[in-house]
C-alpha cells in the first residue's frame, strides 16, 4: 500500500528484454536507502517488487508482460525518469490517498496552461474508469496522488479530468515535464470501487 506521496524522481539506467517480461534497473538513493528484497516499490505508480538492491543507489525490478501492456513503463527506455515511493509504513502519515500501486488505466495529456503559482494539467480519461473519477475526488497519476479539479461530463465522446498541479509537484514529479501525448498511469480511489461492488451485489 502506498499514498501516491513521490519521495523522489528516479531515473532508469538498465532494461532487460526478457521472452515475456522485462527487467529494470533503476536508480533511486532515497527509496533504496532501507530497501531490501521482496521490498515494494512504487514505480510510477505501479507496485514493483524489488530483485536487488545495487551498490550504487539502485535496485532491479522485473515487470510481467501484462503490466508492461497494461502501464507505461513499457515504454521506458533507459535516461527515462520517474516517480518512486516506497510501501507506506502502519505508523506512517497519509498524506495522499490510499493507493495500491495496481494501475487501472493509461491516459493521455491532453493539454498544459499554466498560471502564475500552479499550471493545469488536463487527461484523457478511458470509459473503463470514468464512473469512478469525480471532481474534488482523488485520483492517482503516474503515482502521484492528486485531487480532481474538473471533470468531463459522465458519458462525453472524449472524457477527461483535470488535475492542478502546485509547483512543488511540478519540480518534483514527473508530471512537470509530461508534455502533450505523453502517456500516463491512473490509478482511481479503490473505496469507489468496492462501493460499486457492493451495491451491485445487493448488500
């Protein structure tokens, strides 16, 4: 379990092709500064498990063919950075949300405008999820836990959401330099999912 509060911006130094899987190297001094094997790692916003822990900051991570399908990371290449967080202590603040790490979705970012003291970041937002994200709910991106500032209308053609972005998530993030097209991990609030579920068994 995570809280979508990015500890730091890590940066991919090796992939692996493997027949149906891949194998990350990725560094990260402060996530791997207690880590250890079998540790979780959220690695934008996808639960990895951690294979080994390296010498110099880093540690490897192997990723299923499906995660690589369903996420982004299967469209990262080494130089490539991300957002890391390590699994949420029972003692520790929630400071976010409460997030699995288990990605529900890909968007796209569609737009950027920027204001003066924060910039507005504007998603695609796929059918399959769209009944669970409303505005001023919360919303996982790239494991970044955000609050929804707008959000299409239930049922538009093209949905999206809208996410406002402060500038400490926009220097510390990679959400600050995901330029248009860029293609992003959603993770929705898992309590909009189980209310869902009960309510269709009857319960």
């Amino acid at each position: 379990m995570f809280t979508g509060i990015v500890e730091e911006r890590g940066e991919i130094t090796a992939k692996d092709d493997l027949p149906d899987a891949a194998r990350f190297t990725v560094r990260g001094p402060v996530v791997t500064s207690d880590a250890g094997h079998g540790d979780s790692i959220a690695v934008n916003g996808v639960c990895l498990t951690v294979v080994e822990v390296l010498a110099d900051g880093a540690f490897t991570a192997d990723v299923m063919q499906e995660t690589l399908d369903r996420s982004s990371l299967g469209a990262l290449r080494v130089g490539s950075h991300v957002n890391l967080e390590r699994a949420a202590a029972v003692a520790s603040r929630l400071g976010g949300h409460l997030v699995q790490g288990h990605v529900d979705a890909t968007g796209r970012v569609l737009e950027r405008r920027p204001s003066e003291n924060w910039e507005v970041v504007r998603i695609s937002l796929p059918d399959s999820v769209s009944r669970y994200v409303v505005e001023k709910g919360s919303v996982t991106v790239d494991g970044v836990s955000l609050t929804v500032s707008a959000v299409s209308e239930p049922n538009a053609a093209d949905g999206w959401f809208e996410i406002s972005l402060i500038p400490t998530t926009l220097d510390l993030t990679t959400l600050g330099s995901a330029e248009p097209g860029t293609a992003v991990n959603l993770e929705v609030d898992v309590i909009a999912k189980y209310v869902e579920r009960l309510r269709a068994s009857g319960h």
